[in-house]
C-alpha cells in the first residue's frame, strides 16, 4: 500500500531563522541516509521539498467561477514543507517510517494512504 509522507514545520521558527545551518545539515544528512535505506527495502517511492508559501497560488471556486489568488488560502502556524510517499506493507510500517523522521526533525508528518487499491483498514 502507499501512503504519502506529509512534513510540516512551524513557519515561524524558520523565519525567525532559530533554525540553525548545522541542524539543517544534519538533517539533510539524515534523509540521505534514510532514503537509501527505503529504497533498498524497496520502500522508497519518492520524495521533494516544497517552496516557501509565499510562491502558494491557491485556486478555489468564488459564485461558480474559479478564482486564483497569490499566497496560501489560509494563515497556518504550520507549513507543509515537504511530502514523500512511500510503498509499504501496512499502516503501521508507514506511521514507523514517519516516527523516525519525527524523531531527528522534531516536526510533526502526517501519514496519509493514497487511494489506489484496497482500503488501509482491510
């Protein structure tokens, strides 16, 4: 089953850049490893960054007609950084995967089946 990763951070902490060059580093040192270890279990689906929110454009549906607007629709404490999806076994091997980012990032991952196939619940 896939499931899609979904990596979030406090926008604010990386605006008022608390976040350090040597955590970032270490960080990305992390993933590099990580992700070679998914893709030899055969895990590893995919994986990207995403820019900041301020290059959002979100398009919604204002008197029926779609409307497309600069930034993100809605002010969040949270950003969605980054997303990987992943091909697993079970739920519990996705929300596993996630454990151990959450772990060296301290940000929260949201873990999501993506709807291709049977239901993550049986």
């Amino acid at each position: 089953m896939k499931y899609m990763l979904l990596g979030y951070t406090n926008a604010q902490t990386w605006d008022e850049q608390t976040v350090t060059a040597e955590d970032i580093q270490r960080i990305c040192d992390f993933y590099e490893r990580f992700e070679q270890e998914l893709r030899s279990s055969g895990e590893w689906v995919g994986s990207e960054g995403l820019a900041d929110p301020s290059h959002t454009t979100t398009v919604q549906q204002v008197d029926g007609v779609p409307i497309a607007t600069d930034g993100p629709y809605a002010e969040l404490k949270e950003t969605l950084v980054s997303f990987s999806i992943v091909d697993v076994v079970s739920h519990d091997r996705a929300v596993e995967i996630a454990a151990r980012v959450v772990e060296v990032t301290g940000e929260p991952i949201e873990v999501r089946p993506i709807m291709d196939g049977p239901s993550p619940d049986g």
